[in-house]
C-alpha cells in the first residue's frame, strides 16, 4: 500500500504542476488509489481548513496570494531596467500585485506581451511583492508587420514588404502614432479583422524612408526580429570593463602573434604565429600558434552582458552595417587584438609534422600583443614577393613561416579530402551614401585559405581537448545527405553525363569526384549548386555527432567568441577544465546546454536569412535601373509555377513566371525537378543556359521578375492561343501528365529491385 503523502510533498506537487492540481491529479501523482483517496480527501480539507490552499471548482490554490508558480505576461522594462511582470489570474480583493522577474543566462529573451509560467517567491520590503523565476514561455509577443504605411481618409494601411505576403492591415485614425505616407512602419495586431475586411494594427515604430539605401539592411533587421540595440544595463555593465592584466596569464607578449583579416574588418578576434619545429624527432614540422580573445574573461555567466550576448546568439553582417553580439567598447575594444596593445587571450599550441598531420596540441591562458594587424591582400602580396612597408619586416619572422606551415596542413587536408565546393562569394560594393555601386566576386586567395586551416585545426583542437577532459560542450554537427537528396543529386549528375557512386557508405572523397569531374563544363555550377543543396544544415549539440562537410570526427566553434556565442561556451568550458579561474562553465550553462544549442542554431538561421534577404534588396536596387534589358543566365530553380534564373552579371535570382515561359504549356515533374513541354517534350531543367528580359525590380521587398527570351539557345515562342490566360489548351497536355507519372512509377519500381 502506498504511503500517504505529506502536506508538504503535496503543496510542492502544487506549485511544480499549476495544471494537474485537480484531486485525481494529485492522487495519480503519488499512486492513491481506492478507499486511500478518503485519507486523501481529509488532507486536502485541512491544507484548505488551514489557509494554505483555496479550493476553486475541483482544483486548489492559495486564498491570499499568488500560486507559487503562476501564469503571468510580462509587462516590459522600468526606468531602471528591472524587468517586471503581472499575474494573468489575479482573484484578490486588493491591488494587483508586482512582481519583478530575475532572469538568468539560460533563459529566452523576455517582451512585453509575453506569457509565461513562472516560479514565484514572496518578498517584503521591496516595491514589488514578488520575484519571478522563468519556468517557460508560453505565449508570444504580439504579432508585427513591417510595411509601407498608406495615409487614408480614417486612418489607413500597412503593405507588407515581405515579398511573400499579400496580406494587408488596416490602421484606425487613433492608431497612426504620427506616421506619414510611405513611411516604413512596424505595426502590431490588435484585433480581429471584420467579417469581411482585413486584420487591424496600430503602428507601434516609424522606421523612415524605405527607399533610402542604408533603410536596405535596417528592413531586414526588423523584420527577422534581430535585436539590434543594447539595454542601458548591459551598455553600463561593458562600459565599467577594465583591460585584463598578466595576473594569472602566460606572457606571451614577445611572441610575435599577428591578425590577418579583410581590410575592413570590424573586430580581430584570432591571431597566428608559426615556426619551424626544432625537435628532431619531427624534422620538417611546424609549430603553430592560434590565439583567440579571451571573452570570457569580460562576458560572465548570469551577468547582463551573458543574457543579451545569449540572446542574440551571433552577430550579424549587412553590407552597410554590423549587429554585434557585444557592444563595441569589448568587439571593437577590450575584445579585440588590437597592433601593439596587451590583449587577453587563449592560445593554442599546435605541433604538426611535414605533412600536416596533428601530433600534438595544449592551451594556455595568456596576455599577448600584436606586432601587426594585416589583411588578406597585403599578406597575399608580400607572398608573392611585393611586400609593404608593414609586411617587409615581418617576411622572414612571421609570414614566410606562416605559409610554410600552410603548405604542410594543405598536404593533409588533401588526404582527408573535406568537401570541396567551388562557388564564389557575392560582394556588393557599397558608395558612400549606401548606394550599390558594383556587385563583385570575393577574391579566393591563398591567405584566405591558410587561416581558415588554422582555425579548422584549432577547433578541432578545441573539441578533442574537451572530449579527453571529459567537459560538456557544444559541437558543430553537420550530418550527411539524406538518401532522398543524394537521389536527387545523382539525377542531376547522371542528367549532365556524369556519375555519382552508389551502393557505398558516402564519403566527401564521392563528392569531390564528382565536383572534379565537372570542372570546366557548362553544368559545373549547377554540380557545385545542387551538391550545396543536398546537404544539411549544420548546427549546434551538447551531442558529438561528426562534421561530414569537413570530414572531421569531432568539430567545435573556438575561434570566433567576439560574434558567436557557441564559441564562448568552448572557452568556458577549456576556462574550466584547466581551472584557469571562476568564469569558466557553470553547473547552470551545462544543465541548459541542450536548450542553447538550439537557441543559437535558430539565431544563427535567423541572420543568415536577413543577410540573405539584404543582399537580395541590394540586387534589386542595383537592376532597378536596368528594368526592359536582355540578360544572360542559367536555370537555377523549378517549381510549379516558373523557374528561377541566376544573372551570370550579378548572381541575382529572378522569377520567370509561367505564364511567360511562351506559349507551350509545360507540365511539372516534382520526382525529377524538370517542366516538361506539353506539345515539343521540351525539358526545363537546372543550369539549362537562358536569355531573359528584366521586367521587374522591386527594391522594397527585393523581388525580380524575370520575362524568357531565349532557352537553350532558342527564341520562345511567344505566341498567344485564345484560352485562359491568352493560351490555347494543348491537346496533348494529358498524354504529357500521363508519360511523368508512368515515368514516376517506373523510378520507383527501379528503386525498389536495387
């Protein structure tokens, strides 16, 4: 027979479980069952007898003050910046009582309007009755729009300027907060629309001229929800930051570090130093320094800065700007390694062999300065034997080693073959007024490619070391292709008369072969495009589960915690297991370690998709000029209703609706990716060569709506029938409907016999 809980067991139940608090409930809780549930009873009659509980309908709660875990919506910041919140169910007599939350690092950013559940302990003494600890969020903030804002007889209307919304929001006369026509607006949903009209809004930010160039980026920041400017606490917290000092640091100031960098990088967070090995047991090999900021000396767990840096994940990059996970007096300061300055760091010492291969690896918590700060193309140039004043005196030092060292760790990165994809990144080169004045293609230079092999190696060295220390951490996992993608690649592949192996477990080493075998034809980037898009997308876990893009067992993010708030949580975690001090990883930054991992994996997406859409806005203003002319291009897309076509000029993707793709109707097979010609068979595939007119570019939501002229070589007809649409309806449009799905049906008749 069960033992009868205590009344103290019971009031826990309670206030850990605010929605089972039905007698049942409680008594399935703790196994009473048949006559047991009197005893029960009688219990529960006491607590209530007693004060502690209120029985409302068949549940219990406390007759004078709030439920030790309450419902509640938060009510926004105070003057001070405390956080204060109120209770969703107050049934008191008096005043409603205030509650102030304390919040943690491991806990979601917190607006106005939020609901939540929440632990509450009583205080006296204090302008507020309770403090509030978050247990999980479940309401949202109010629903927002960005738009244009259109001036009315009564009020007015917001257009979305999100290219894939239609829907628009009307605004009363008491709800314009002083907005003018055309003005880019962020509104909020406060109602219901009519029976028959639309939802209704008042607008809550005037965000300015939507047409001005740097608003380009600004649209983006807003409308992805990127917090883009700091609380006062946090901006005082890095204000009173003082520079670190050698106290329990390595010197390491004569060691002649250096940062390579664009040249307009905003922050310096790695620096590198590289030197014959002088063991005689590994003749040919190298030493490697890599140091990184030592952010967490400045960002400590449960302080304002931690929870703002945790709650925007990473910084974010737009061609005109930066939002920074940390204020600038520590990204652009403290944090950073600055040219002859002392900086904190925790460096990285690297020996590998002639070939490039690790032999041995051990981290050190110092206080390093900088000879120089360099970039990409100096240091690219001074190899190629036109050093600089700056790069003149460090050739045989420090960049003549660098490069030596480079080569080996370019030997072993061949054996292990990482993927190696060949798709040149797009530049927008902005004026002084943020106008687009060329789009461009980065320069892939050797100087790239040294340092992004030394930072591989050091956050491999950084996963491995954990992993000896047995020290939880966050991995970067990036999983292998899913059976279906690699079949749709393999199409792809073997559509351009090229194979792709099968019936093996896949390695990058596959892939590679096929990416060579495509160099130098017409479809080589249609190859490159469509293996980028059979991967996944990589992100973060307490959990190792291998990085398959580079081909490493374990990865993790060490080198960039100035802009990533996963590689902060590495430092801590190496601050720890050295015992390097009271600022390492906390028994709370573990015990949440699963939630933030999927927290910075979704800011993580969430930047990359505003950076996205700003580029894509950016095109449009630049094409925006050139609406009426002929541009060539390839198919970079299908689906049901056009294709996709990327401008060889400018790497912009376009729309070519189907109602302008001629006059033939064309069917979609969705198994193969193709539009298939209802009277000629004609297939549209991807990288198919066209010739397009630009019809449309709408800088505001960043969409370009393309006209075909030529495919394949060949004019379209550009014919009209007499049905729908100003189209006839080919006749043997059913028989090409009927040769997909035959063809569809066979694929998967093949399939299943291998």
């Amino acid at each position: 027979m069960n033992k009868l809980p205590s009344k103290e067991e019971i009031l826990t139940w309670i206030s850990e479980n605010p929605t089972q608090t039905a007698k049942r409930d409680i008594a399935k809780a703790f196994g009473i069952k048949g006559a047991r549930r009197i005893d029960l009873k009688r219990i529960m009659k006491e607590l209530e007898d007693e004060g502690h509980l209120k029985r409302r309908k068949k549940t219990y709660r406390d007759s004078d003050k709030l439920s030790p875990v309450s419902v509640l919506r938060v009510a926004g910041p105070t003057a001070d910046g405390d956080l204060m919140a109120e209770p969703l169910e107050w049934q008191g007599e008096g005043d409603m009582p205030k509650i102030m939350m304390i919040t943690k690092a491991s806990d979601p950013a917190l607006g106005a309007g939020d609901q939540i559940l929440a632990r509450l302990t009583q205080v006296t003494g204090e302008p507020y009755a309770y403090e509030g600890r978050l247990i999980r969020r479940i309401g949202t903030n109010p629903t927002l729009v960005l738009g244009i804002y259109r001036a009315g007889s009564d009020g007015g209307r917001i257009l979305p300027i999100d290219k894939g919304e239609q829907k628009e929001w009307t605004v009363d006369a008491g709800s314009v907060n002083g907005a003018k026509d055309g003005e880019l607006v962020e509104g909020a949903y406060i109602g219901p629309k009519a029976r028959m009209g639309l939802p209704k809004a008042r607008i809550v930010n005037r965000l300015g001229d939507p047409s001005a160039p740097r608003a380009v980026s600004l649209i983006a920041i807003h409308q992805h929800g990127i917090p883009d400017r700091f609380p006062d606490a946090v901006i005082a917290e890095a204000d009173a930051m003082k520079p670190a000092g050698l106290k329990g640091r390595e010197d390491l100031r004569e060691l002649p570090l250096v940062t390579i960098d664009p040249h307009d990088a905003r922050d310096h967070d790695d620096a590198c130093y590289a030197e014959a090995d002088t063991d005689p047991k590994n003749k040919g090999g190298h030493i490697i320094w890599v140091a990184i900021a030592d952010v967490a000396h400045y960002v400590r767990p449960g302080t304002q800065l931690d929870r703002e840096a945790r709650k925007r994940g990473n910084s974010s990059y737009f061609p005109d700007r930066v939002v920074p996970m940390l204020p600038d007096r520590l990204s652009g300061d403290l944090c950073s390694l600055h040219e002859g300055v002392p900086r904190a760091c925790i460096a990285l010492r690297m020996q590998v062999d002639a070939q490039g291969t690790k032999l041995s690896h051990s981290f050190v918590r110092g206080l390093m300065k900088s000879p120089a700060s360099l970039n990409y193309q100096e240091v690219q140039a001074a190899q190629d034997g036109a050093p600089n004043e700056k790069c003149a005196p460090l050739m045989e030092e420090v960049i003549a080693p660098l490069y030596e060292a480079y080569y080996a760790l370019r030997t072993a990165r061949a054996v292990r073959q990482p993927l190696e994809l060949d798709l040149p990144e797009r530049k927008i080169v902005l004026n002084d007024e943020g106008e687009v004045v060329s789009i461009d293609y980065a320069e892939r230079l050797d100087a790239h490619r040294m340092i992004e092999e030394f930072m591989v190696l050091a956050n491999v060295c950084a996963a491995e070391e954990l992993i000896a220390r047995k020290t939880a951490q966050l991995f970067r996992v990036h999983e292998e292709p899913s059976t279906e993608k690699l079949d749709a690649l393999r199409e792809v592949a073997q559509a351009s008369g090229l194979t792709l192996a099968k019936g093996q477990v896949l390695k990058t080493m596959h892939l590679n072969t096929l990416l060579k075998q495509a160099e130098g034809m017409e479809e080589a980037e249609l190859i490159n495009m469509s293996t980028l898009r059979s991967m996944t997308q990589a992100y973060y876990s307490p959990e190792n589960f291998s990085h398959f893009g580079l081909a490493l067992k374990a990865y993790s993010h060490f080198t960039s915690p100035i802009r990533r708030y996963a590689d902060l949580i590495v430092h801590r975690a190496l601050v720890s297991s050295h015992g390097w001090g009271d600022d390492g990883l906390t028994s709370e930054d573990e015990a949440d370690l699963t939630e933030t991992a999927q927290h910075i994996s979704a800011t993580e997406r969430r930047s990359m998709l505003a950076e996205r859409d700003t580029t894509d806005r950016y095109l449009a203003s630049y094409l925006n000029k050139r609406v009426g002319e002929a541009f060539d291009g390839k198919v970079s897309g299908i689906a049901r209703f056009g294709i996709f076509v990327k401008l060889d000029e400018t790497g912009a993707d376009g729309l070519v609706p189907m109602r302008e793709l001629g006059r033939e109707f064309f069917n979609y097979d969705a198994d193969r990716g193709v539009l298939i010609g209802s009277e000629t068979r004609r297939e549209i595939n991807l990288g198919l060569r066209v010739k397009v007119k630009l019809a449309e570019a709408a800088p505001v939501t960043g969409g370009i709506v393309l006209e075909l002229l030529e495919l394949d070589g060949r004019a379209v007809d550009k014919g009209r029938g007499n049905g729908p649409r100003g189209r006839g309806k080919p006749p043997k449009r059913a028989q090409v409907k009927a040769k997909i799905k035959g063809d569809k049906t066979k694929r998967k008749i093949e399939r299943k016999r291998k």
